[in-house]
C-alpha cells in the first residue's frame, strides 16, 4: 500500500487535482529545461553559474539546470542508477573512463549521431580540438563526448626558495638531471635531525588502495611520456608500460624518492607549498586561485623539465555527453555546441581557471590580454603545445590503473627494483586483457 492510499478520501482528490494542474503547467510551459549534471568545486561554480546565465540570456526559451554531483565513483554511480530508474540527465560531465559503462548501457549518444544536417559543429572545429582531449572521449574509436575543458600538469616552484639556494627562479629546471640537482639543492635538513625542513621536490607518492591512487598514476605518465613511452598499443592487445620508457620513468621517481628522504615528509604537498618548506611540485591550473590568495607568496609555473626523448605533459578534462532518455536532445545539443565556441571556451577560461580545449582560443584578443596578465595559466595554456594523453584503455581500465599504482607503490615506498614491480604489473595487465580478448 501507498503512502497516498493511505490518505483520506477528500485529501487524496485534492492532491489530485493539484498534481495533475503542475503536470498540465509544466507540459504547457514554453521554457525548455535542460538538467546538467557537473561537478565544479567551490571556487568554479560562480563561473559556471556566470556562463549558464549568459547562454540563458541568449537563449530566452531554454533554463539549464544544473546540479552538482561529486566527482568519481559517486558519479558514475548515480549516472548509472539514474539511467537504470529512466531519471537520467539531458546532459553529464563525465570522466573519459565512464565511457565503456555508459556506452554498454547504452545510455549515451555518439556524436556521429547529432551532427546530422545543417549545424554549428564541423568536422574541422572538432579537428580545432586539441588532439589528447579528442582522444580521450571516444571508446573503441567512435566519439562519445566533447571536452568542456582541459588541464595539465606543469611544475610548481616557489622563487624565493630559489633565490635563497642561489638559483635562478627565471631559469627553472629543464631536464631530468637538471629537475634532480636542483632537488637535492632545494632540500635542507637544518637540524641534522634526518628529516628535510625544507623539501627540493615532491615526488606525488601516495597509497595505491587509497583514494589518490589514480591521481598518482596521472602525474607519473607525465614521465613515461618524456620518456617516449605509453600505457597501452593501440590494438588494444597488450600493455606497454613496463617497457623501457616505464624503467626509466619509475628509476627516476624511485632514485629521487629514496635521495630526498621523501618517506619522512608529508604526503599533504599543498600545505607544504603553501607554508614555504616545499620549493617545486607537480600541480595543475585549479590551485591557481589558491596560490594566488596567499599573502607574501612569490611562485611561479614552469614547463615539465623534459625526458630522455621529449617534452611532454599529460593532458585531461571533463566531457560533456548527451543521454537518450533527454527529452529535449536538440536543445541539449545546442548547449553542448554553443561550449565550444572560441569565445565561449575563452571566457569559461578566464574566470574558472581551466585550460580551453581548442587552438581558435589563442586567437580570441581578449584572451591573448588576459594570458599576457596571468603568466601562471599561459605557462599551462603553452604547454598543451606538448601535452599527450595515453591511448585509450577500452577494458578494464580501472583495474590497470591500480596494477600501475602499485607498481610505483613497491618500487618507491617498497624500494624494490622498477623493472621487476613492472613486469610483474604488466602481466597481470595482459591477463585482463587476454580474458577480454578470448570472450
């Protein structure tokens, strides 16, 4: 029995009868409401709620509503139960690996399938779209999603600890053996006591069971690729990372983890940067704002120091898909375009801090303005330049992730050798694959 047929009589006719008048309001309502699904932190929702307000005010018939979701599993999770209790969003953020969920569930569009006719997007506006980004919104070679913005990883310093050691905060590392020096430059144990009061560089070492396990992986793939390596071919068929590229990546963390002592100091690497007893890391354009509120603080961002075969930086985003159970897809789909316009792509950039997802922003004289102003999000824009994103990894990428991590887990914490942890890694990789591929 109901909650409703529980009531009495005279009550329920009247809940009724009003039910049915909202029902017949809403359906009679010329505006056309878009739910958006996102999941900005704090300091980007006023941005957000800024470029919703101008796409509203030029679209007077259409309301996104939009609604925060946290990130990750929970995501995914509510995505997922959505689609299964048919209460699915018109539109999602969404992270590249939601796509094999999403795609066998058949939840979402391709975007083959909405470029139909006379539209706004073209062949040659996605072939604008920085390729890594591209790259990771198919699955299986057919594109899922778009980029609604991107981000990449740069080095981190502080210039007063430069000065102080006697170097050259204009001149900042820019090979590995350069990135190492300055390292033990940077690290002083004043009190003799065998822990670092001040730390050169922080490896990004965190417990691979443990929530930044993925984040861990993400920063080390900015080393395999300067290496010249990848995570996986791209037939799909078998895993790459333990080749030479990978031993010399994990070497280098490994060598710089066990030379700085880097056990006995704080895994919390933002706190420490923020308080001066942390001279360079790896760090993103999000914690631009942060940096920028902390009074006396003189840092700046550089490139990645390059590898032994190249420059390079991993390059992500969040993506925006289209799900079938939207009642409005053209009008959902038209937001989803209008996101991608230079000067919409600049704006979202200047006031949330992300990376734009296509070349056409650097010609947008507002934004060539801005960068020239915040030298901090132009060192991160300059380097999508170099960025890469590993081929994509179509089944179970998760599981893969986490064999990687422990990996790094084992050579670093564990001190064990890099070139044993990753074979052992890898086949445990091609197992998965393999059962993937024998099915």
């Amino acid at each position: 029995m109901t909650r409703l047929s529980k009531l009495p009589l005279a009550v329920t006719a009247i809940l009724l009868v009003v039910m049915a008048g909202c029902q017949k309001k809403t359906e009679s309502s010329d505006r056309v409401v878009i739910s958006f699904w996102h999941s900005c932190v704090s300091s980007t929702v006023p941005a957000l709620n800024e470029l919703i307000g101008r796409y509203q005010k030029e679209h007077p018939g259409v309301e996104i509503r939009a609604q925060y979701v946290p990130s990750g599993d929970a995501l995914i999770q509510k995505l997922i139960t959505a689609v299964q209790s048919q209460s699915a969003p018109d539109i999602s953020w969404i992270h590249s690996d939601f796509l094999q969920d999403l795609v066998e569930a058949n939840a979402i569009y391709r975007i083959d399938e909405l470029m139909t006719g006379t539209d706004s997007l073209t062949r040659s506006d996605l072939k604008d779209i920085y390729p890594p980004l591209l790259l990771q919104a198919e699955l299986r070679g057919t594109l899922y999603s778009i980029p609604m913005e991107a981000t990449a990883i740069g080095l981190l310093c502080n210039r007063e600890l430069f000065r102080n050691a006697g170097l050259d905060p204009d001149r900042p590392p820019t090979t590995w053996d350069e990135l190492r020096a300055f390292a033990k430059k940077l690290t002083l144990d004043r009190n003799g006591d065998g822990k670092a009061d001040q730390m050169g560089f922080f490896v990004p070492v965190f417990p691979s069971s443990g929530p930044l396990g993925g984040w861990m992986v993400w920063q080390w793939y900015c080393f395999l690729f300067q290496a010249g390596g990848n995570v996986i071919n791209s037939e799909q068929t078998k895993v790459l990372y333990h080749e030479d590229a990978g031993v010399a990546a994990l070497t280098l963390w490994k060598n710089m983890y066990e030379e700085l002592n880097l056990n006995s100091f704080t895994i919390d690497y933002e706190v420490a940067f923020a308080s001066r007893q942390l001279a360079m890391t790896l760090d993103g354009p999000w914690n631009i704002p942060r940096w920028n509120q902390i009074k006396g603080l003189d840092w700046m961002v550089a490139p990645l120091p390059a590898g032994p075969a190249k420059r390079a930086t991993v390059v992500g985003g969040e993506y925006l898909s289209l799900f079938r159970q939207s009642r409005h897809p053209r009008e959902a789909w038209e937001f989803m375009k209008w996101m991608l316009r230079p000067e919409i792509q600049a704006m979202w950039s200047m006031k949330s801090g992300y990376l734009p997802v296509r070349h056409a922003v650097r010609d947008v004289a507002e934004y060539r303005l801005f960068l020239e102003h915040n030298p901090a999000l132009k060192a991160y824009v300059d380097q999508l330049d170099v960025g890469q994103a590993p081929n994509p990894v179509d089944y179970e990428s998760l599981k893969i992730t986490r064999n990687i991590a422990e990996a790094i887990e084992k050579a670093t914490l564990g001190k064990m050798d890099p070139r044993t942890v990753l074979d052992e890694s890898a086949a445990k990789s091609n197992a998965l694959l393999n059962a993937v591929i024998r099915k």
